[in-house]
C-alpha cells in the first residue's frame, strides 16, 4: 500500500472499524482491495509495470473521489461516478484522460464483481466526454500555390516531376493517399475488380475508389494534366535494376512508382511531401491530408457549395464535410478584422 496517501489509508481502515462494530461481523479492509487487485494485474494479466503503476494513480483517484463523498468503494453507485467524471470535465481534464480513468476504474470494479464483492458494476455504462473535433489544419491559398509551383533544381529530375504530379493530385484532386496510392495509369478490368482507380485524360477526370468501395470521379484540373504529362514523360526511364519490377502487372500500370519499379507506397508519399516543402520553404511540415483539407477549404470559400465539396470528397454523409464551414468561417474572420474599420484594435 506504499503508492497510497496515508490520509485515504486511514480512512478507508477507520471506516472498516466502524462498519464492523455497527455489524458485529468483520469485512476486507478496502486498501486491501486495491492492492489485492494491483496484484492480480501485475501478476496474473502479467501488465507492464508502467501500466499498473497508471492503475494504481487511477484508483487513488477513485478513492480520494470515495473518501471525499463519504462512500466506501464497494458502496460507490452509477451516479457517483457520473458525478466525479462531471468533475474532472470541469476541472480541465481531458475526454480522452477521462476515458483512460474510467477504463482503469471499470477493470477495478469488474474484478470486484467476479470476486462477489458487488452485484453491479457502477462504471460499465459511464462514457468520457465527448472531445471537440480539432479543425483540420489546411494551408492557406498562397502556401498551396507555392508548393504546387516549386520546383526543386537540385533534386533528380526523374523524381521532381513525380512529386510535382503527387502533389497536382493531392491539393487539385484533393485525394486520400491511399486513393492515390491506388492510382493506375489506364483503366482496366483488373483494376477495377482490385478496386483500384485510374487516370482518363480523355474524360479530363480521375476515377478513385474511395473508402467503402464507394467510387466516384473527380475532375482533373489543366494544372494538374500538365504535371501528369510530364511525369509520364519521363516516367518509363527506371535504371536497369527497375526494369525487371516492371514486368510485374501491378507495377507496369501503377500511377506512381518508385526508383526501384515497383508501386509506391503511402510512406513514402509522407515523406517525399514533406521534403518537398521545407525544400520550398514552408513553415509547416505537410502531409498528404493537410493538401486534401487544403482542396476542401478552399474550394468551399470560393463556390460555397458543400454539397458540391462533399461529392469531391467521397464523403457518405455531409456532417463529415460541415467541418470545412467551420475553417471557411475562420478565413472570413480574419478577413474581416483585417479589413474592417469596426474589427480594428485601438
């Protein structure tokens, strides 16, 4: 019991005195529960160490929470615990630290249940609050065309004009990095039934497959086909060593390949876009998404149109895409105070 405060050990064995004396019967002290059931994680689960030395914080909480309320742990209700959740929320305690707890305290009392200590266990339908969806983070406009247009001299020519195309895709199609990823360079039967996509130059459209197996097209834009041209331009000239993967089936009509002939891979997209722009000077470190968050915003301060943005997107329900309104929101803020007379601080 050496992890617990002395004041909540004294408590809880004060307690255990009274309740025997009112019932003439003895009972487990209730520190003893604590420890016994540390025990059986760190022994019988076989947890890490770090892992039931959190345990143990969780349920000192507990028991603070208890002797705070005057309830012995084996008394704590549904509505004790909804109470003390109440008050780590308002505390400033995070949904997700909430739900951590709970998880711990629920482990606790679910032992308790099957050693026949309690009937019910007080935690089971307890849920952390629920945490605010952070906006996604989007480049404004100048730093997207800026990273479009970069061109980087000193990177090898063959992989300069792929990463112009990657990055066309990403910020002028606004797709998902496993979409593009899944890119052919032609349409046919077997990507389909592998449920890839494909370029259609003549349709001026790109056919994904988005998530669900939900497919749709998405426009490809004149910057854009001028990147993909002369990517494949250029795209056929692997050294030698590459030529033999390319006679692999996936590899001979994938989009985007890397030096060695074979289907480029999401990591190596992450890495390749965030080279790119602190090669072209960006502030922020970018990732495949942030270029689709960026097609999406900006896209919707221009049109207005979420339900047009939602298509683009592949998003099955629209409450997904409403959180562009709130980056589109955020934009016309600024704009507002800096430029109206009324938002101006004096």
């Amino acid at each position: 019991m050496s992890h617990m405060p002395q004041g909540i050990v004294r408590w809880l064995y004060g307690y255990v005195r009274e309740f025997e004396v009112a019932n003439a019967m003895p009972i487990e002290p209730e520190a003893h529960l604590v420890e016994r059931y540390l025990a059986h994680v760190r022994v019988e689960k076989r947890l890490a160490t770090r892992t039931v030395t959190l345990y143990g914080l969780d349920l000192d909480k507990l028991t603070a929470f208890a002797l705070q309320a005057a309830v012995p742990l084996t008394a704590v209700q549904n509505h004790h615990v909804r109470r003390w959740v109440a008050q780590m929320h308002a505390g400033g305690r995070s949904g997700r630290g909430i739900g951590l707890i709970l998880s711990g305290w629920r482990g606790f009392y679910a032992w308790l249940g099957r050693e026949g200590l309690i009937s019910a266990n007080p935690v089971q339908d307890v849920r952390a609050p629920r945490q605010a969806r952070p906006l996604p983070k989007a480049l404004g406009v100048d730093e997207a065309v800026h990273l479009a247009d970069h061109v980087d001299d000193e990177d090898d020519p063959w992989l300069e004009a792929r990463d112009a195309a990657m990055v066309e895709l990403l910020y002028g199609a606004g797709l998902r990095v496993g979409e593009l990823v899944g890119l052919d360079v032609a349409p046919s039967d077997a990507a389909a039934r592998a449920g890839r996509g494909w370029i259609d130059a003549q349709a001026g459209d790109i056919q994904v497959q988005g998530k669900g197996g939900k497919r749709r097209a998405v426009p490809l834009g004149g910057a854009a086909a001028q990147a993909l041209a002369r990517w494949l331009a250029v795209r056929g000239q692997v050294t030698a060593a590459a030529e033999g993967a390319l006679m692999d089936a996936d590899a001979a009509q994938a989009l985007f390949i890397g030096r060695r002939g074979t289907r480029l891979t999401a990591q190596s997209i992450w890495q390749r876009l965030r080279r790119r722009s602190l090669r072209a000077g960006l502030a922020t470190p970018v990732h495949p998404h942030m270029l689709r968050h960026s097609f999406a915003s900006h896209v919707l301060q221009s049109s207005g149109d979420l339900r047009a943005v939602q298509e683009l997107l592949g998003h099955a329900n629209i409450a997904t895409t409403q959180v562009y309104t709130r980056l589109d929101f955020q934009h016309l803020a600024k704009a507002y105070d800096a430029a109206h007379p009324r938002a101006r601080k004096k």
